[in-house]
C-alpha cells in the first residue's frame, strides 16, 4: 500500500474527475424522450457500465426497468464475509430550461469562478464520480474492504418509478447491509451534512375544457366561460393569503426540531429579489423539512407572443406537492385530486391525472453507519456533522428501506446550495467532490472496522 495519506490519494484523483465529469455531463441525459433522444441516456448508461467494468466490477449490467429506462448495476466483491454497501447515484438530468440563461452551455463541463458548471454536475452526475473516485483511492490503498454494490439510476428526475418497481420485482439484487444515497447535499459549502428526512411528492397534470372552441373574445368574452381563467382560479386556490398550503387532509402544522435554518440565509441561497416576502408560516425549517408544499410547475395556455384576443377553451397544468413523513402519497394525491376537481368554477370540465409519485422518507440517524459517517466526515472536513432535512424526494429510499428494513441508510452528496440544481448554470464545488469522496472513502473503512468490531465482540 502506499505510504501516502488517503487524502493525498484523493486529491491526486480529481483530473481525472473534472475530465471524466466533463464527459459525463456531455450526454444529454434527459429521460423524457419528447425533449431529448434516448440515444443520450443511452450513451450515459453504456458510459457509466464501462467505468465500473475499468474497476474490476463483477455482474456490470443495464437493467432495462418497467418505464423503459435503464439502470446501471455492478458488484465489487470485497474480502469473505465484509459486510456489502450500496452506492446509489443517477444519470438522467433535469433539461436545461432555458438554455439562454445559461451563461455557458449546459452540457459542457465549464470551470468558472472555482466552479465546475453543467447540467448534472451536481445532480448526480457528480455523485457518480464521487462514488468513482473513493473506490479509485480505496483500490490504490489495498482494496476495498467492504463488498460494494453500484446502483445508477436513469429515471429519477421524471419520477416514474422504473427502479422501484425493478427492485421489488429482483428483492436480492440490492441488498445490503448500508446503503449510501449519493444524491442529496451539505446545508451549505464546507458544512459536512447528512439528510435525515426527505419529502415524497405527488406530480397530478390538470385539464380543464369549457368550450368546443377558442371563441373571439370581443364577441363572446363576458359571457363565455374561460378555460384558462377557470384553471387560473382552481390553481390560486391551493394557497391563502400567506402563501401556505391549503389542500384539505394535508397536515400544514408540522415543525422541524432540527439544524435551523436563518431567514436571511434562505433569502440568500434561493436569490430571494429585495422587498419579496416569503411565502407560509413557520419557520423556514418548518416550511421545507416539515410541511406540505404544492407548486404549479408548468402551464399548458397560448404563449404571449403569438397570442390572438381569444376565449380559451381549454388549459392544463402540471402541479405537484411535496409531502413529509407521516403522510403518504397516495393520502396527498387523492387529497389534490379531490381539491382540484372541488375548485374548479362554472361546471367546467376537469380531468386530473396522476404522472408520478414517491414516499417520503425518515432515516435512524442512530444507527452505527451514522457514526461511522460521522468520523468520516470529521476526518474529511475537520468539523462535527450536521443532520438535516430535505425537501426533495427520491422515491427509491422508501422502496429500499421497506424491501431491506435492516439495512441502514444515509443520504449524503453535491447538491448544496450553490449548486443550483434544477435551474440554469447548475454548479459543483470541486472542493465539495473531493471532501465527499475521501468522506465516503474513509466511510467504508470505518464501517467495515465498526462490522469486524461487533462480530468479535
């Protein structure tokens, strides 16, 4: 082995990172194939399957999962009797949004201000090459001495359900003994943080139709019902005065007892304009990490260039709701779907239908990997870890948590604050990747020790 520290070991690692991040960002890996052609995902899982085939991977297969995605899936068998770890990350992306507000172009891995910029650096892309990277360093160090399972996701960001659904139908394929989700955050830069809890979500399209026809708006308006303002109101009535949430059955009272959350920094990390209030009640805290949330997330109405005076006949939405634990989605679906239907005005015509949905999720933050994790991070970052909530979802933590109720599971990963994810000039903190990777480097040693300690004890 060599005489170098691990962190050395690490660090000597992270050209090779930034290049193979690059190439990895380059693919368009938007799982929706109305935006991108599948050949991009396609070209990431062939990718990713390679990488782990380089690294002395065992079984490196692509799963071919019930939305007509792929998985990515590897073994790196470790020594007898080592306790087995799962690596969780994914390669599909968020699109680009407006590729015009990028200031460089979204998939093309651009250092700019000591920041590493491209759709998926961050999200989870880079959370591949966290994953790579420590094993390279454990490898160059003797090996790992856990068995390590790689499981790499190609539909998480449309929220389908392809590998939950896979895994339930192949239980033995990732069992474990620890999983590690590479795919959510610090709290903020240099601040070492594990999520404790995250938030499910319930994605409903809504159609409303009121009329056979667009009418001219001069010769009917006043009179003939509007689609769009039927759907403008339907939608205003999700939220009061003070901006929370206000779908009947969902509990908006929940309050976070953990890491707190200033208001000036919030205001600070969503870029907040000046004079802008925040919107509910509680503290921010309360707001992400422990209570309902609905957002209107796209608006199918005529754009404004182009727009003839006209009464619309039909207008839809996208509107999902994130949810807590202690609710479920099916609980906060029909709870939409019933509020919805309910506030739609003037007998207009609605149809609600479900496109995606994922459990919340609640971590034992008490469990021995939690403390091995605890002296990684230490070891990475030189300060305490911090435990915090999330208010994302990643559905496939409740699927692994029911199918493996033993295993125990820890969320850790890129997406802090200024990365920036799922919106333009999304970033990562070169920095970031390689505290995390020798974190999760030193992880694996420490638990592997904590395993051998308990069997001879």
């Amino acid at each position: 082995m060599p005489s170098v520290p691990l962190s050395e070991t690490v660090a000597s690692l992270m050209p090779r990172a930034r290049t193979e991040l690059a190439e990895l960002v380059s693919f368009a890996s938007v799982a929706d194939e109305r935006q991108y052609p599948r050949e991009e995902s396609e070209k990431a899982a062939n990718w990713i399957a390679a990488a782990l085939r380089a690294e002395g991977f065992q079984d490196v297969a692509l799963l071919d999962t019930p939305d007509g995605t792929q998985s990515v899936y590897g073994l790196l068998p470790g020594p007898q009797g080592a306790p087995t770890v799962l690596l969780y990350a994914h390669y599909d992306v968020q699109p680009p949004l407006d590729e015009s507000a990028w200031l460089t172009p979204p998939f093309e891995l651009t250092e700019r201000g000591g920041r590493w910029y491209g759709r998926g650096a961050a999200d989870c892309k880079g959370g591949v090459l966290m994953h790579l990277t420590a094993l390279r360093a454990l490898a160059a160090h003797g090996g790992t001495p856990v068995n390590v399972k790689v499981i790499v996701e190609g539909s998480e960001e449309q929220g389908t359900g392809g590998l939950e659904r896979y895994a339930e139908a192949h239980p033995d394929l990732l069992t474990a003994d620890a999983i590690v989700i590479g795919d959510a955050g610090n709290f903020r830069v240099g601040l070492p943080t594990v999520t404790s809890t995250l938030r499910g979500m319930v994605l409903m399209a809504v159609q409303v139709a009121t009329l056979e026809g667009n009418l001219h708006s001069g010769q009917f308006g006043g009179a003939a019902p509007d689609a769009l303002a039927a759907l403008i109101r339907m939608l205003d009535s999700l939220r009061d005065a003070s901006g929370a949430t206000t779908v009947e059955g969902l509990d908006g009272s929940g309050a976070w007892e953990g890491l707190s959350y200033p208001e000036e920094d919030f205001r600070r990390d969503a870029r907040v304009l000046d004079g802008v209030e925040l919107v509910g009640t509680g503290t921010v805290a309360d707001r992400l990490w422990a209570r309902p949330s609905v957002t209107v997330v796209g608006i199918d109405a005529p754009p404004v260039i182009g727009a003839t005076p006209s009464v619309q006949a039909t207008a839809g939405a996208l509107v999902s709701v994130r949810i807590p634990p202690g609710m479920t989605a099916e609980q906060a679906g029909t709870a939409l779907r019933e509020h919805l239907l309910a506030a739609a005005p003037w007998g207009a015509r609605v149809e609600v239908t479900q496109r995606g949905s994922g459990q919340p999720f609640q971590a034992d933050t008490d469990s021995p990997a939690y403390a091995a994790m605890a002296e990684a991070m230490r070891e990475a970052y030189g300060r305490d870890l911090a435990i915090a909530g999330q208010g994302g979802s990643i559905p496939l933590c409740n699927t692994l948590a029911t199918l493996y109720p033993q295993a125990e599971i820890l969320l850790i990963g890129l997406s802090e604050p200024e990365a920036q994810i799922h919106a333009a000039n999304e970033s990562v903190s070169p920095e970031e990747l390689e505290r995390l990777s020798l974190a999760e480097a030193v992880f694996l040693q420490r638990y592997a020790e904590s395993k051998r300690t308990a069997a001879a004890g």
